[in-house]
C-alpha cells in the first residue's frame, strides 16, 4: 500500500509539473486563461454616449411643477444610442420578419436542432403575391366582401410577437423561488397604429398621410409613429434576438441587449455633454445666426411650417448634437422605460438613476404612465427643453410619438471611452 501511494502522488506531480508547463505560469498564479477572444460589437446606426456625470434637472424653469425636475448631480456610465429615431423603414423590417415567421409556423417550415427541439425555418422565402400560397394561409386576409375596396387584404392586426423575459432583480431579492416564477410572457400586436393621424387631425383633410405614412417608400426615413411602449419593447427584444442570433453563427459573443433608455439615460445623452443648457445644441435660442429654427416643433404659437416641417420630418435632419445625436429635441417624443412620478429626481440612486415600475393588469392608470421626452412637431418650445419631464399611459399610440434604442455592454459602460482630460 506504501509503494501505491507513493507511486500515486509521483504521477500526480509529474501531472502537476506538466500542467503548469503547458499553462506557462512558472508555478504561479496567473488566473484562469480565456480562450474567447472577445471585440465589444459596435451596432449599426449607433453612436457612443460616453460616461461621466449628469446635472440634471431643470435648465430653465420647471413651469409644471415645482420639484417635477429638481436639480442634482449623479454619475452615468456610457452606452450606445441610435443616432437617429427607429424610421418606418426599420420598424417595417421587425413587423415583416413577424408576418414571416408567423407564415413559417403555419406552413409548418421547422428545423431540427440538436437537443431534439426544433426551430421556425427563416431561410425560406416566402412570396406573399403567391396565389396559391395565399390560399394556404388565408387566415392572414380580410376578405373581399369586408376589405371595402373589392378584393381581399392582408389583415395587419394578426401580427403578434411573443416574447419572454426574466426579471433578474426580483429573482436577485427572492432567491430561493424557483426560476420560472420570474419568467414573463407577453404577446404584442405590432403592426403601428395607423389610425393616429385621423384621431391627431380631426375635422382637417388628412387622408394622404393617414393612408400612406407607414408604408410609402417616401416616408420610409421618417420616424415610426402609432407605436405605444409595449410595441417599442417588444421591437427592441425582436432586435436583440436578431443579431444575437448572427453573432452565435459566427461564435461571436455578445453581452448587452437593446432596450429604451430610462429617462436619465435620455436626458444625459440629449445634452451631448452640455450640462445645464436648456437644448441638445446649447442654447438659449431656437435659431442659429441666420434665422433658421433648430428643431422641429410648433414655433410662433401655430406656424408649424416655418421650421421646416409641418408635421414629421426624416429622422436625420437638423443639425446633431455633440454626441452625434439627431433630433433629440422636437420632430417625435420618444418613449423611456421609465415609469412617470412626480418628483422621481428626489428619490433615485446617485450612480445611473432609474424608476421604474413592472406593470401587470391589475395595476391603477396612474401607474401605466411612462414618460415621453424631447418634444415633438405638435409641442411648443418648453416641451423642446432636454429636462422637461411630460408622459403618456404605455397602452397609447400618438402621430408624435417615437423611440429610440440604446445598446449596453457592462465591459463598455464601465470604462469611458473618450480619454480622460
């Protein structure tokens, strides 16, 4: 038995020694090697917020309410934003990949994963002018009779996107509950609300842009509007899941995931480093030297064209901010993910401040309120103002309400990407 274990504990050195010769740390403790080669994604349309500490509040005068926007220092870590509004062009990519999928599971288009599950075939091509195939899935139409224009159409209101999250902070508070519990499912109608025109224009000749603005290659660069929030998450999961999906192709990692800002989050990337100037370009003006308006909104108390745009205007005009920001002050409001209180500012953490309420169907009205921001191509000047604070319930849809995505990496946000001065 002596000369077993002696002969044991001489394989495991020489194991030992050549592990450690392999490894290349001369006996010493060098950590764990990563073999992921790893290069932080920069995504497509999407510039850098960088950190740094966030005056917010009131720039000018908090006219609604007195502490609604209270002034304070609190410290952001950086992330990337979408430098211009989601256009129709890019929300029509989410609810066209939606109507697809959807007409894979009826035509029963699946592939075998390995683990015996199975997945929706994305690679077909599905020509919708297909008569035959039309036949297949006339569930998807409205018919003739009922269209109102004598021949069947594609019936948008069937479009829904289910998708599930897991509530990482309630499982954090609660540990010893079994993961499922967390777990929400939500299915989202997601084609845009394409009656908000009539309702934003009523007894005026609107017809033209009710019946054209979500589909019409002209308005293709013009922002998304008829999207309420829960149809803003539901995109920003879609788009998540998206290039996560390309990037596992490649074996490439990926950390972060694309949602709404949070109100401060907005607020600090609107400013574009300006601490306390009342617009994304400074201030105190709307105009530059030559007389022409910065932002699309309502000047002069009605002229709505004499900035340019009489409603919505492409996503990337007027002059960015110094972060490379367009529009975060007029053309459309944009959804946050936060939820709307009064004097919320008082209350919120000092390092990335955020309020936020997880909403069910037994909640109070109040508390489905979600604040908008920036000001839109209906809004006066105060509303322009990056620290006004205003809201709308997340079940709406407006003509001048949009969103915008942020993309954040913890190993990102961490670190400053400007060099420190």
């Amino acid at each position: 038995m002596k000369q077993l274990s002696l002969k044991i504990s001489a394989v495991a050195l020489l194991a030992l020694a050549a592990s450690c010769g392999k490894s290349g740390s001369g006996g010493q403790l060098v950590g764990d090697p990563t073999t992921l080669n790893y290069k932080a994604p920069v995504p497509l349309g999407m510039v850098w917020v960088p950190s740094g500490v966030l005056k917010m509040g009131a720039s000018d005068e908090d006219v609604r309410a007195k502490n609604d926007a209270q002034i304070r220092s609190v410290q952001m870590t950086g992330f990337y934003m979408d430098a211009t509004e989601i256009s129709n062009a890019e929300y029509r990519q989410f609810t066209d990949w939606v109507r697809d999928s959807m007409a894979h599971v009826q035509l029963g288009d699946f592939i075998d994963n390995a683990d015996g599950t199975q997945r929706v075939d994305m690679r077909k091509r599905i020509n919708w002018r297909d008569q035959d195939l039309q036949d297949q899935l006339s569930s998807f139409y409205i018919p003739a009779e009922q269209s109102g224009w004598g021949k069947k159409e594609f019936d948008n209101s069937k479009l829904v996107y289910h998708y599930e999250t897991f509530n990482y902070e309630d499982a954090a508070r609660n540990p010893d509950q079994a993961r499922t519990g967390f777990i929400s499912k939500s299915d989202v109608k997601v084609y845009p609300d394409t009656t908000v025109w009539v309702r934003q224009f009523s007894y005026s000749y609107n017809e033209p842009i009710a019946l054209q603005y979500n589909w019409f290659p002209a308005f293709n660069n013009y922002p998304v509007v008829g999207v309420n929030y829960n149809q803003a998450n539901a995109f920003c999961d879609w788009r998540t899941h998206l290039w996560r999906s390309e990037r596992e192709k490649g074996k490439m990692y990926m950390e972060g995931e694309f949602r709404l800002p949070n109100e401060m989050q907005w607020e600090w990337a609107a400013r574009g480093g300006r601490n306390e100037a009342p617009y994304p370009w400074g201030g105190p003006y709307l105009v530059n030297k030559k007389g022409c308006y910065l932002a699309n909104f309502k000047p002069l108390r009605g002229n709505y064209a004499a900035d340019g745009g009489l409603y919505t205007v492409p996503v990337n005009k007027y002059w960015p901010n110094d972060y490379g920001l367009y529009n975060m002050a007029g053309n459309v409001s944009e959804w946050t993910s936060s939820t709307y209180f009064q004097a919320a500012y008082g209350t919120v953490a000092d390092v990335n401040p955020e309020i936020e309420r997880k909403m069910n169907a037994n909640d109070p009205q109040w508390l489905k309120r979600k604040v908008v921001r920036g000001g839109s191509w209906r809004d006066v000047a105060f509303y322009l103002q990056v620290s006004t604070r205003d809201y709308e319930f997340a079940d709406t849809s407006k003509a001048y309400i949009g969103f915008r995505c942020i993309y954040q990496e913890i190993a990102q946000s961490l670190t400053n990407r400007r060099a420190m001065r």
